[in-house]
C-alpha cells in the first residue's frame, strides 16, 4: 500500500508545472526583447555562403545582451535579437566591430517619417 501512495505522489508530483523543477516562469523574471536588422559595413551577405553567416551569426552572440542572431535574407542584413535593458544597437555593432574589424557592421540608415 505504501509504494501504491508514493507512485501517486510521484505522478502527481510529476505531471504539475513546479517552479522548483524549471517548468513554470514567473512573468516578472521574463526579459523584454528587441529586434534589430543590422548590415555589413562593406557590400551585401553573400547569399548560401553558411560558414560566414555563420562566423558573423556566433561573432553577435558573444556581444553581451545579444540573445539571437540570424542572417535575414530578405533584407540581406543580420537579424539581431537582443535585451534593451543590457545593451543598445550601435554598442552591439561597436563590440562586434572592435572583435571582427575584417567584417564590419553598420546601422542601417534612418527612415524619415
């Protein structure tokens, strides 16, 4: 009878979300994200070429604050995930450029409304 109670238990125990197992998130420790399209300093991605994409992809993950990066091959720019509260657009394209001065970044240019 005792092992029929702890299976219960423990099915119980295992199929609701628990804080203490990881499972649930309280939404005050939830981040706030920001998306930002950024492009090389000198001409266009070249389009398939995976093992730049992916020097520059992992080259914007160690900018801190940075979450995501991907390249964009509709706007032919690098699709940049990143935490407002830690960083800002030109400290990451700054912080990149400083650790990859053989393939800079740029802002793109500012739309006028």
């Amino acid at each position: 009878m005792r092992e029929l109670g702890l299976l219960a238990l423990s099915a119980l125990l295992l199929g609701s979300p628990s804080p203490a197992l990881g499972q649930e998130k309280s939404k005050e420790s939830e981040e706030p994200f920001a998306t930002l399209i950024v492009q090389l300093a000198k001409g266009e991605l070249p389009e398939g070429c995976s093992a730049s994409h992916g020097i520059i992809e992992q080259g914007l993950l160690r900018v801190e604050g940075v979450e995501d990066a991907r390249v964009d091959p509709e706007t032919h720019g690098i699709k940049v995930t990143y935490n407002p509260k830690k960083t800002t657009p030109p400290k990451i394209v700054a912080a990149f450029n400083k650790n990859n001065p053989d393939v800079p970044l740029r802002l793109p240019p500012r739309r006028n409304k």
